[in-house]
C-alpha cells in the first residue's frame, strides 16, 4: 500500500532531538519511491503520475510506471507535486538569529574594522540555528550563506549550505566573493560612486599583482592600506576561478559593472538589480546573471527608480539568467517572490527553475543539484499543491536523501500558546506539549 508518511507528533525536546536523529539516520541507508506525483524535473519534461526513486543519497531513477525497488519505502504521491528542493540564492542564513542583538547577529563586522574579502561564511555559519528548521518546513534544501560588507566594499566569501541542520552541512565553501557597489558602495569610499569605482578596480589590480608573484610582491614597497589577507582572498576573483557577486541595483552601475567584467574578466552574478530589466540584453550579452527581489516595485532610493513587479518577466524575456532572494528568517519566502513573478508574466516553469536549477548552476553544483536527474543529490520536496501558491506546503522534504524533520520552533509555540486559558503554571512554565 502506498501512504504518504505522517509527520511526527511533538515531543519534548530532547526526546524529540533523539527520535529524529535515529529517523534520519535509518533514512539514510533507506530506498525511497515516490511514486505517482506530478513530477517537476525543472531540467527537462513535466512528467504526469511520474516517479523519483531515491537510493544511497542520490537520484536514482526519474520516469513514469517505474516499479519501486524491492524493499522501497513507498510514498503515493497521487494528487501531489514533486519538485527539487528550492536553493536561496542569496541570504544570511546560519549567521543570524535575531539582527538586533549583537552577540546573535554574525552576519557582518562592527564599524571600523579593517578586513573584507578575507572573511570567510563557514568560520561563523551556524548549522544548528533555529531559523533554518523553519526554511527547512518551507521547502528550502539549500542556500547561499552570505556575509554583509562592513566598511569594506568587499564582506567576504559566501559558502552554500544544505538545511539539514547536519555538523557536516556545508555543501561548498569559498563559493563566491561579495562587493558592495551602487548607492551603499558609494557611501563607504567617498560618497560618491565614481570614488567606488576607482577603489574597487584598486583591489583587483593589487590582487592580480599579489597573485602573480606574492613573494616579490611582499618584498617590494607596496601600498600598506591593502590587507595581504585580503588580496589573497581576491586571488580566485581576478584569475576568473570565483564569482564576484556585485550588490548594485540602478542601470546606469549595471552597465559599468558590465564595463568592469569585460576588462579584468571577471565571473560577475548581480544581486539587487532593481533596474536591470533596462539593460537586459546587455546582461545577456555579458552572461551576468541576477538575483532579485521579487517584491520589488516601489523606489526605496533614487537607484531604484525604474523598479517593477516586471523585472523578472523581463530579464528572463531577454534570456538572463535569474533567482530570487530573501533574509534569513523568511529565506522560504522565495517561492512567493516567485509566484508574483509568474503572476507578471514569467512562465510557471521559468519561476521554478529559478528557485532550483538556476542558482546551483550559478553557483558552480548545477551537476550535483536544483533538478530531478538519475545521479544528482536527492534533494526533493512533496508538495500539496503548485509551490508557487502561497497556501501550499511541503508533505515531505529530502536533503542528501534523508527524509527531514518538518517540525520546527514555530510550531511548538503555536501548539504552546494555542491554549490561552488560565491554568496552574504560566504558560512557560506547562511543558512542552499543549493540545
């Protein structure tokens, strides 16, 4: 008989940490069909009462009227959709719990501190944080950690990350480099964009320099203001080997980003990219893909002056490449941003290969991840519904092949708190369960 597999009930919290270490540890050595689904495999064909057979991690058949394995666990799937596991293309998830208070918040230095491209993601990402259970629920398997730039125009290497709250959980550090550029690029050199700009080609021209020759370069006079840690962290970006990922938003800094790329030859993806839809096919041109907020469509500073519900309908209509992002504690949210996009014109499929396939690509594991391929990692979402509705939610979601606890902080104080009589103990105070 093919069930669809209930969520746990909850539990205290260490009895429950217990049961779903043991749960995820038998799912890994288990062999999955889901059998029946609507299968979205965001590479390739729509496949109508289709089949994912997950073994030992991976994906290892794709297709309709497949026979499970023996020995399969089997999930009827009938009625629902099968995607990939969505992939936050941009975030701070893992260095944030709660952005006003200081010793919770690692996403960036304090004001005056001196290095930039040599802070590194993995040295503060946080596998253990309570915001990633909640992303997790919403269906998001993995995501790119980014750091936030302090006075530097560099904030440093962003790793991607699966959400399995897993010790081991980072999927490829030294991912991408990150600059800030635009408006916030102005206000940290000069006040003035043109200052921005001089200072950024400044470091890559001293890094290229260093990675030439860093022993001469150590002991010949040089410029002390440039951090040799940074420099070095600048070499994969100038030999073309790392992403530099470049927060601007306004056409005018797009195209001078563009100018940028084509002279040192960079690897360069967008993040903001409010008004990129008015320099789309020079995006394309370039190969420069762009991740944006899909809910932008009010200016929030005179760069964001053209911004529109469009954006994205329009990158994709001039053959950019695109995704999505959102903060840490509503990363999820990216499939809302999606499903706006849709609602603006951006074909459904497009929508979700933005949410998949198009970041892993971007980030290097598009042969490992975001599409539902005999061979890749067996991230996989059960869906009640079109992802891209915001009422639907995940049944059931796979990282690395292992079935995922839904359960998170959210649901334990809605459970806690849902219950507003008066009793004994304050509510604090009444345990861990409340029915």
């Amino acid at each position: 008989m093919r069930n669809i597999m209930k969520k746990s009930t909850m539990k205290p919290l260490a009895v429950l940490a217990s049961a779903s270490a043991a749960l995820l540890s038998a799912a890994a050595a288990q062999t999955v069909a889901i059998m029946d689904g609507t299968v979205h495999t965001v590479s390739g064909d729509i496949i109508e009462e289709g089949d994912v057979v997950i073994r030992d991690g991976r994906i290892a058949q794709v297709g309709a009227d497949l026979t499970p394995p023996a020995g399969a666990q089997v999930i009827d799937a009938s009625g629902k959709v099968v995607t990939p596991g969505l992939f936050g293309a941009y975030s701070s998830i893992g260095l944030v719990e709660i952005g006003a208070v200081e010793d919770a918040n690692d996403s960036g230095p304090a004001e005056g501190f001196a290095l930039g491209a040599a802070l590194n993601v993995i040295d503060a990402f946080n596998p253990s944080s309570v915001v990633i259970p909640v992303n997790r629920a919403g269906g998001v398997t993995r995501a790119l950690s980014a750091p936030a730039a302090g006075d530097s125009l560099f904030a440093g290497k962003a790793a991607v990350v699966d959400l399995s709250g897993r010790t081991n959980s980072v999927t490829r550090a030294d991912t991408a480099q990150i600059a800030v550029m635009g408006e916030a690029g102005a206000g940290r050199k000069g006040g003035t964009r043109m200052g921005a700009w001089a200072v950024l080609r400044e470091y890559l021209d001293e890094a290229r320099s260093y990675a030439a020759n860093p022993n001469d370069y150590v002991r010949r006079p040089h410029e002390s203001r440039f951090a040799l840690s940074d420099l070095k962290a600048l070499g994969p970006v100038v030999e073309g080997a790392q992403p530099l990922i470049v927060q601007v938003n306004s056409a005018n800094d797009i195209r001078t980003l563009i100018r940028l790329k084509n002279t040192y030859r960079l690897k360069v993806i967008i993040v903001g990219g409010t008004e990129a839809w008015r320099v789309g096919s020079e995006l394309a041109t370039a190969g420069v893909p762009v991740i944006i907020d899909g809910m932008a469509n009010l200016p929030v500073q005179f760069e964001d002056i053209d911004a529109t519900l469009k954006n994205a309908a329009r990158l994709h209509q001039a053959g950019v490449d695109i995704s999505f992002y959102e903060g840490a504690h509503n990363l999820r949210l990216i499939r809302q941003h999606a499903g706006n996009a849709v609602a603006e014109g951006l074909p459904h499929e497009a929508g979700l290969r933005a949410l998949t396939l198009a970041p892993a690509e971007m980030f290097g594991v598009g042969d490992e991840l975001g599409s539902l391929e005999a061979g890749k990692l067996a991230d996989v979402v059960i869906w009640d519904g079109d992802p891209l509705e915001v009422t639907t939610k995940p049944e059931a979601v796979f990282i690395n092949g292992r079935r995922q606890d839904l359960e998170n902080r959210q649901h334990m104080l809605m459970r806690r708190y849902r219950d507003l009589s008066r009793g004994d103990l304050p509510h604090a105070y009444r345990g861990g369960e409340s029915d």
